[in-house]
C-alpha cells in the first residue's frame, strides 16, 4: 500500500475542511468478505462513503466532493459508528435528488455497522428497538432494484426471516458456480437459524 496525497474535503454546512485518505496503489492481500457485501482490505482500506465534519458534526456525501489534494498524506478514513450512520441516514436521505446507488450505500452502510456491533464477530445482545430499526433498513434494500437476490436473500436471513429467505433461494438458479456455492451457504445457515453474517473467503 502507497498512500497519496490526502483528499481534501469541504463540509458543505459549515466549509471546514477535512482530510482523508487517498492511494497511489494498494492491493487485497489479506481481505475479508462477508456475506453481507462488507469488505476489510488491510492494504486496500476505503475511505467512508459519509463523513462526518469535525467541525460542525454535520454529515456529507463523498459522491458529492470535487476533487482537491493537499501537499501530504493523511490515514484518515472518516468511518462511522453504528450510532452515527444512523443520525447521518436522518440527516441525508431526504435530499431531494439523491441517487439510487447514493441511497443503497447509506442504506448498506447501516447494515454493515449493525453487523459490527451486535453480530459480526460478536454476540452482543441486540435492543428490540435496533432489530426493528435495522429491519426498517433492510425492507428499504429489499425495495432496490441494484440489490441482487442472493444479498436480498442474506439480508431476510440476517433478519431472521427465515421463510422468505428460503424462498428466494428456491427461486433461485444460475450457472456460476461461485454464486452456487454462495446459495448453498446461505441455505445451510437459514437451515441452522442463524442470523450471523460469514466470511465468503472463508468458503475457498
């Protein structure tokens, strides 16, 4: 991994700036994938789709940042607690021309830090007041049509619901044989009644 210069950012609420990562080359070595999409690139780390401004704490989109570069590197990455891609969902989702993928992301965002505070690789005991939020957040990806339907299938597994799952997984049939194998590990775990997302590249 070669860092570059670091990105500068503009908070749109207040114009403060703030710097974060950007690379010159990096690799996967290394890498974890989940069944929940989320990807850990030690020599490939990804700065945070929101940021939040150390300024103003307003919450902003890197979709939405002209590109500017400072004379140094920088190894910030802006990532978000579970608490705070809530509050940045709040603030953002209501922008008037926001886009489909813009929206997934926030919205995929929320899963992953769900995930890594009560389920990943832990077993915090989850509030009812956060299974439903989350489950809130999970009926709006399965509304998306960029979500593909073994991930919609994952997330009605992690949401433990278990028929539904298994029925887009009956549903469903392809000739690529990762993705069978994919399907046969999210059966085997809605089979198990888990609600844990696994490590793919663990599968290989």
């Amino acid at each position: 991994m070669i860092p570059g210069n670091a990105q500068i950012l503009t908070c749109p609420h207040c114009h403060a700036h703030k710097e974060v990562m950007s690379l010159m080359s990096g690799n996967t070595f290394g890498q974890k994938v989940w069944s929940d999409n989320k990807r850990i690139a030690p020599m490939l780390p990804q700065v945070s789709f929101v940021q939040k401004c150390p300024s103003c704490n307003g919450y902003f989109l890197m979709s939405r940042q002209e590109p500017d570069y400072g004379s140094r590197s920088s190894f910030e990455l802006g990532d978000l607690s579970y608490p705070e891609t809530k509050e940045a969902w709040i603030s953002l989702k209501d922008i008037p021309d926001l886009t489909e993928n813009e929206r997934l992301s926030m919205l995929i965002m929320q899963v992953w830090a769900y995930n890594d505070k009560f389920t990943r690789e832990t077993t915090n005991p989850v509030p009812r007041e956060e299974q439903a939020y989350i489950n809130g957040i999970i009926d709006q990806l399965l509304n998306l049509d960029k979500v593909d339907t073994l991930l919609k299938a994952e997330l009605l597994r992690e949401a433990g619901r278990f028929d539904e799952s298994m029925q887009l997984l009956d549903n469903y049939s392809t000739d690529d044989s990762f993705l069978n194998k994919l399907q046969a590990k999210i059966r085997k775990q809605v089979q198990a009644s888990d609600t844990r997302p696994f490590l793919i590249s663990a599968m290989f």
